[in-house]
C-alpha cells in the first residue's frame, strides 16, 4: 500500500517501511491519496479514514551553503553560512478502511 502525504508544503510517495527527510519539526498533515494495488482513492481534499503512524528516528543537518555578497567600489564584502535542519521520520504503518 502506498500514499501520497502533504508534509508541511510538499507532497511526498510514501509506503511503509520507507525514512523521510522532512523540514524540522513537520510531520503528515494530510493524506491526499491512498494506492492499493489497483485500487486508486483520491481524496477531495484529503482521504476520509485514512490514517499514517510515523515515528521521529532523530534530527540531521543539511549540507551547508555558503552566499557571498559584493559590492564594487565600496570595499563591501560578506560570506553567510546556512545550513537546513531536517527532522528523519520512518512510515511505521499506512492504514484505511473502505468505506464508501
């Protein structure tokens, strides 16, 4: 069985067993379509009696970025450095009851 899930603003293929890296501190807001097999259920926005358990496996950073600003004649120079934190989920179990 497989879904497609809305975590924070994107959307994301999910079946179980699968580990995610999603923005820090998000988890599944909504359940937008379940697959099972060849059955295909959209929701309208999101699927009625579907539900997705998760479990939060720890935090990770991303790689860094470095952003260079300049200025000509000015003498104006700065490096910035970012990197994005990510919060690892694991899809435990995806779960529907068929009801019409």
């Amino acid at each position: 069985m497989q879904a497609v899930v809305l975590i924070g603003k994107s959307q994301y293929l999910i079946s179980e067993g699968d580990i995610l890296e999603v923005d820090s501190g998000q988890g599944v807001t909504k359940i937008l379509m379940i697959i099972d097999g060849d059955n295909v259920v959209v929701g309208d926005p999101e699927v009625k009696g579907a539900s997705v358990k998760t479990k939060v496996l720890g935090e990770t950073k991303g790689d860094k970025l470095r952003v260079a600003t300049f200025k000509a004649k000015t003498r104006h120079r700065r490096v910035i450095g970012f990197r994005a934190k990510y919060t690892k989920l694991s899809i435990e179990r995806i779960k529907f009851s068929h009801r019409s």
